[in-house]
C-alpha cells in the first residue's frame, strides 16, 4: 500500500464527517452524539452494593474499637529446634 492511497482515503473520510454540513442543527446533533458517548453514565446502586458499604463500615469501626491483639508465632521442626519465630508488632 503506498502512502498515496492512504491520504486519499484520509481525505474522503474527512469529507464524509457530519460535522462539515452546513446546517446548523444536523451539525448539533452529530457533536451531541459524540458528546453522549463522552458523558458518564448514572451508577445504579443494588442492595448488594449497600450490603457491601454497611459490612465495610461495620469491620471498620470493630477494628477501631476493639483492642489491639498481639501475635507470638513460634514454630519448631521435627528435631525439637526453633524454626521459625515471628513477632507482629502492637
């Protein structure tokens, strides 16, 4: 394919756009036609989703509220040794 033929059917493709016309409502409703594409569309929420809100929240405030845990791990192997100790901090 030569470059030629590439800028030609770039020239007709620039004139077939509705947005050349010379009416001005054909033209409005080309550009709000793009513009719909564009826009955000309204979320719907389910009742899954509120679900999902009061869990989060819920599990939230029991983390602030509850006291902090701390974690001591010790893991020893078959030979009576230490394998592995973990100390989680506060």
């Amino acid at each position: 394919m030569s470059d030629t033929s590439s800028l030609s059917e770039l020239a007709r493709f620039v004139g077939q756009s509705r947005l050349i016309t010379e009416d001005p409502a054909a033209r409005q409703r080309a550009l709000n036609g793009m513009a719909a594409g564009v826009r955000p569309k309204p979320l719907r929420h389910g009742v899954a989703d509120l679900l999902g809100v009061v869990l989060v929240l819920s599990a939230r405030t029991r983390r602030v509220v509850l006291p902090k845990v701390a974690i001591d791990l010790d893991v020893f192997g078959p030979n009576g040794g230490r394998a592995v100790r973990m100390l989680l901090p506060r």
